[in-house]
C-alpha cells in the first residue's frame, strides 16, 4: 500500500473509567470495533489495548494502521500516548 493508501486507516480508542472501546475506520466507515470492561488501571488498559489491536491486525484486512487517537475520561493519562506508540510502533496522538 502506499503511504497515502495506508495513512486514511485511523484507530480511535475510547478510554473510559470502566470500558475501552477501539474503533478502526477506513476512509471513515467503521471496519473493526471491539469493546472491552475492566477495572481502571495502566496496565490492563495497555493489555487490552495490545490484544484488541493485535485481533484487528491478524485479520484478513490488508492494510495498515496510520494513527491512534486517544479519548475519553481516562486518556488524558500522562506519557500514555508516548507508551502505546511506543508499544504499537503507530502514531499515537
């Protein structure tokens, strides 16, 4: 895929207090959605973030993730970004 072909695939993660939510968008429809609970706490959130992110990507879809963005209650979370790029290797803002 070329850069611009690979740059509109686009990650919102809607962090809450007790719900994690990842939305994939193509071209902006929604191509993947994943829901998860848990208990609030940086570690399970990076955990589950990791798992969903892997479950889209060993999909059959031939793309490539072109960024992360980061809402909710709990995103504001300091370095948090910095991690799940970091983690993910996909620009997190």
């Amino acid at each position: 895929l070329s850069t611009r072909e690979e740059s509109r695939i686009v990650t919102l993660i809607d962090i809450g207090l007790e719900q994690l939510s990842i939305y994939v968008f193509d071209n902006g429809e929604i191509i993947y959605r994943q829901d998860e609970s848990f208990s609030l706490g940086i570690d399970k959130v990076k955990l589950h973030i990791q798992k969903s992110l892997q479950v889209f990507i060993s999909t059959d879809y031939h793309a490539r993730i072109g960024s992360i963005y980061l809402a909710g209650e709990a995103a504001d979370l300091s370095c948090f970004a910095q991690e799940i790029e970091d983690q993910t290797g996909i620009t997190t803002i």
